[in-house]
C-alpha cells in the first residue's frame, strides 16, 4: 500500500488541517515509511480472536439519567477564542 | 552535611515535616529557589509562585493541627502540563491550547491538593505526550540535567513527560506527575535516573488530563524513589464517578506493602525482549537485575511473550486513531488558539488554518496517520486488526500470569539518554522505538515500574522495568523497592546549569 500526493492531500482536508502543495511530498513520504512499518501486523494470524474494546473487564457503571450540573455559562464561554452574547462566535456557516 | 531541603525524598521530608523540623515553607522556598536557578533545563513552563506559597502556608496551618497530616502535606510537586489546574495554564505542550485557563481542576491534581500538596508550576512535555525526547514542545526542549562524561552535549530527559524527569532528578521539586501512554513515564524515567510506575489502567482517574488516546492513557508519579512512588500513587488513585473506566477498588496502602521480601515470588524474563543488536551494555543491566531478584530469594522463570513484536506496529495504530478522534475537538471554537481569517473565509477555513498553526508536525502526522486508518476502507485492515493484535497481546501476559509469574522484568528503555537533535534527520518511526519495552504495558493495560539500576559506560543512568499483575501495584512496588535496595543506586548529576 502505497501513498501518492492525491490520498495525502484527501487525509489532510478529511483531518481538517491545511497542508500546502509544497508540503505534500514530504508528507506522504512519512505516511509511507509509518505505514510500511505498520504493515508488519499483516503477518499475524488473527483468526477468531476478538478486537480488543476494553483493556479491564469492567462493566461499565450507569448511572440514574438526571440533571446533576448546569448554569454555568460564563465558565464554558470564559476560554472561547470569539464568544457574544453569550454563545460562542463562528464564521457564517450557511449562506 | 545537611541536605538542602529541595533534594529530599517526599518520605524524609514527610517525616521531618511532621516532626516539626522543617516547615512546608521551608521547603517551598527551598524549591523555588532552585527553579529560579534552572532556566537552563527548561523543565517549568509555567511557575505558580503564588499558588505555591499560599499552598505551603495552608499546609504549615495543617501540620500544627492536632489530626495528623496526610502523607504529601506540604509536598512540593511539579505538574506536568497536561494535567488540566483550575485558573493555570494547562496548554499540553502546544500552541493550539495558548492562553488555556481551565476552570476545573483535574481529579489527580485535586486529590493531591487535598492531600496537601504544593503546586511549584507546570512542567514542559512533548505536545500533547506525543514524543520520547520531549523536542516537540511548544516551550522547546526540556534538557537532561545528566551529560556524559567529559561532553558538554545537551541531552534528552526523555518524554513525553520530559520536564517531570527534568525536574526530579535536577531536585527541583520532591516529585511530579506524569502520564503515560505507550512509556512516557519510564522511559523518561530510566533517562534521568528516577523512579516512574504506570498503574494498572482504571487506577487513576483520566477526567480532566487532556486525552491523547484514552485507551492507553494513564498517569502516574515520577519520583526519587520507589517509596515515594508508593506514597504518592496512594494519592493519586482511587475510583471517580467521571471517568468511566475509574475502577471501583480500593486503594491499599502501597506504602506499607513495602517489605523488601520477596522470597518465593517467580519473576518472569522475557527471551522476546532479548532484541536484535541491542547493547551489552543493556543486556549486562538486565542481567544484573535477575541475578539480583535471584538473590533476594525470587525463584526466576524464561517465559516467552510471542506476539511482543507487534506491539508497536499495533500501537501505531491504535494511538494515532484514539488521538485523531480526541483532537478533533481543536477546532478554534470553544477554547485555544484560532487562526487569523481571510475575507471570505468560512468555518471549514477556520478549521483548517486554526489546526495547522495550532498543531505541531508530529502532532499533525499522527492525527492525520490515524485519520487514514480509520478511513472507509482502511478500517478493518489496520484498525480492527490493530485491535485483534492487542487482544493476542494481552493474552501473552494473561497466560503467563496464569502460570504463576509474579511480575516480569525487561530493560527499561533500549539506550541511555541520546542527545537533543540526534534524531533530528532519521525517519519517526526509529524515534518510536524508544517505547519498545514500555508499549505492550499499555496495550495489555498493566502496571510497570522503571528504576534506576546502574550506569553506563559514559555515566548515565540505566533504568530496568518490572511488570506486574493487573491492580496487584502493591507487589509490584515492593519487588521493585526490592530491587532498589540492591542496585544502590545512588549517583545524582553534577549541576552545571
């Protein structure tokens, strides 16, 4: 399994993070030497045996479905890069 | 001579503090002292003066009380920056969480404080854990307080939790946190010459550690000792209803665990460990330290572990698509840095520009690595079998466990500490293969231990790792405090910063 310039360019825009032309063939060079060594687990036999989903074999606790928390607005907004009016503040999204 | 006060152990000064000896004052100042003085190492990013006196005060009011104080109380700590502080900048290591004030504090960090401990400021890492040299910060390089002999070259403390290590073997602080993903406590650890457990995973509470891949994600305490590990572990794990993997169970008293007998215990030994080319050096080490559990009575085993090749190729996997998932969340909106935009620019725009300046190189290769394994078509063929692999993994431990071994002992990390910028042009996955005796730890989910055990040939610091029983902490401190006592280790790094 090979990487070219095309699949790298699509797993940047599909990761959201802009890469520049000039910076694709370096890029798909280190996918290329990652996934050469990644391809090792192809060696395995793996016939019957599950996909690990948990390493502890724990249950998972639940609990009662109720409001335990809220009203804290200022909190949430205090770190957004652009909040107003008490909402965080985006680019127009759609037209 | 006396002991300047910032290079005791937590449990001498635990002792001297409660026996009114020395004031948690004292030995606050004393670190911050020698913090102020240690530019150099770049191991605190952020400092918390203020905190830490306030800290210290509270802690001296707690000592003159008439309840005895918990075994930190007025501790002083360094927190590596990934743990999240309330009101302190928490950043991970990157540009992309600049200006971060959290207004929750993380559960390990809590308790501690409640515990009494003192916070001395943040400590440098590789961006968000993602690195063993700790050269992917965004605060730069955290540099090894030891050298070789004779050579002026700045060394690596390891990572990612490169400025803990930094920081505890330079005496800078009593002890520090860490967390560990594939071996970012022990192999920084065996770097600079300290003590670092990764607990069983469900030991320590994950809410409020910025997530890398959270089912690898453990932390842990970096100390000068492995009664301190055991001291500080203590207060650092416990079950919490807001992380759902937490365990409910309770926590012993590691401490008291510590008998130095382990007469009867079988220790296991690997022969898959035994890697191609590895140094004599190394292989003497591990040696050593068989020959040493042999002579406190422990009964020693080969055992084979068949699928311990494939720990790495799985982990890379496995940990770039946990963290491509987690790191979603950076996306300029609710917290952190956001990209300048152009005229015209929209939200996907924002996304884009906002993750490439944010996000350092190594940092976009494993999101975007993990972003192609989890993409339609790849997903069976790497993630699925990744995880399939891990299962065969964990069940190596699992039948070796069920053959009576106690705990397995392995080299720590494949070098001593190489220097800053060595690794500079050769390719990411020879930098990965630091992890290669620390990762399986992860994936099966067990506690592992690394300590100081000798030195090398050019004086740095070697370190061995044990591995124990999932939750069995206890046992596995005391075969290392075992350990410890007949290494002897001792030797500290000359200052020169």
């Amino acid at each position: 399994m090979s990487i070219d310039l095309q699949t790298a360019a699509r797993v940047a825009k599909l990761a959201r993070i802009r890469v520049d032309d000039d910076a694709l063939p370096a890029l798909a060079d280190e996918f290329n030497t990652i996934l050469g060594f990644i391809e090792q687990l192809g060696e395995v036999d793996v016939e019957g045996v599950e996909p690990m989903v948990s390493v502890t074999p724990m249950r998972l606790k639940r609990r009662a479905d109720e409001v335990t928390d809220g009203d804290r607005q200022r909190a949430i907004l205090s770190n957004a890069p652009d909040a107003r009016e008490g909402f965080f503040a985006v680019p127009k999204v759609v037209e | 001579m006396m002991t300047d006060l910032n290079a005791l152990t937590i449990a001498e000064a635990r002792d001297r503090l409660r026996g009114k000896d020395i004031t948690a004052t004292e030995l606050t100042e004393a670190c911050l002292a020698r913090i102020e003085d240690a530019g150099a190492l770049g191991a605190f990013v952020h400092h918390t003066i203020d905190v830490a006196r306030e800290q210290a005060a509270q802690a001296d009011k707690r000592l003159q009380g008439r309840e005895e104080a918990p075994a930190l109380c007025g501790i002083p700590l360094g927190i590596k920056d990934l743990f999240c502080t309330r009101g302190v900048a928490s950043q991970a290591g990157s540009r992309i969480l600049e200006g971060f004030r959290p207004e929750y504090e993380s559960t390990v960090t809590a308790q501690l404080f409640d515990a009494g401990a003192v916070m001395l400021g943040k400590l440098n890492m590789d961006e968000f854990a993602m690195g063993s040299s700790n050269e992917t910060s965004v605060y730069g390089n955290a540099v090894n307080p030891w050298r070789r002999q004779g050579d002026d070259a700045a060394l690596t403390p390891g990572g990612s939790s490169g400025g803990s290590a930094s920081a505890v073997a330079a005496d800078l602080c009593l002890a520090a946190t860490g967390t560990d993903t594939g071996g970012s406590i022990r192999q920084p650890a065996a770097f600079t010459g300290i003590t670092g457990i990764k607990p069983t995973y469900g030991r320590c509470s994950r809410w409020g550690i910025v997530a890398f891949a959270s089912s690898l994600d453990q932390a842990g305490p970096m100390t000068k000792s492995v009664r301190d590990a055991a001291i500080m572990l203590g207060a650092m794990c416990g079950h919490d209803p807001k992380d759902s993997t937490s365990a409910d169970l309770p926590v012993p008293d590691f401490e008291a665990m510590l008998t130095g007998d382990i007469r009867g215990k079988v220790i296991g030994i690997p022969r898959e460990y035994r890697m191609d080319g590895m140094s004599a050096e190394i292989d003497a080490l591990w040696a050593k330290g068989r020959a040493m559990l042999e002579d406190a009575g422990a009964e020693i085993r080969d055992i084979s572990l068949p699928h311990t090749k494939y720990a790495l190729p799985a982990y890379y996997v496995i940990a770039p698509a946990e963290a491509s998932s987690n790191l979603a969340r950076y996306d300029g909106v609710r917290y952190g840095h956001r990209a300048k935009l152009a005229p015209g620019d929209g939200i996907t725009e924002m996304y884009e520009k906002t993750r490439a300046e944010g996000f350092g190189d190594e940092v976009k290769r494993r999101v975007m690595v993990g972003t192609y394994v989890l993409s339609a078509g790849f997903y069976d063929a790497y993630y699925n079998r990744a995880r399939k692999v891990r299962t065969l993994i964990k069940r190596d431990f699992e039948q070796v466990f069920a053959d009576g071994v106690d705990a397995i002992l392995t080299p720590a990390t494949p070098s001593a500490a190489f220097a800053l910028g060595e690794m500079k042009d050769a390719d990411p996955v020879q930098m990965y293969l630091n992890d290669v005796f620390t990762v399986t730890v992860n994936l099966a989910g067990l506690p592992g231990i690394a300590l100081p055990a000798g030195l090398s040939g050019e004086g740095l610091p070697l370190g061995l790792q044990l591995i124990g029983r999932p939750w069995e902490e206890g046992d596995l401190l005391n075969c290392a405090y075992t350990l410890e006592r007949a290494a002897g280790f001792v030797a500290k790094p000359e200052k020169w910063w």
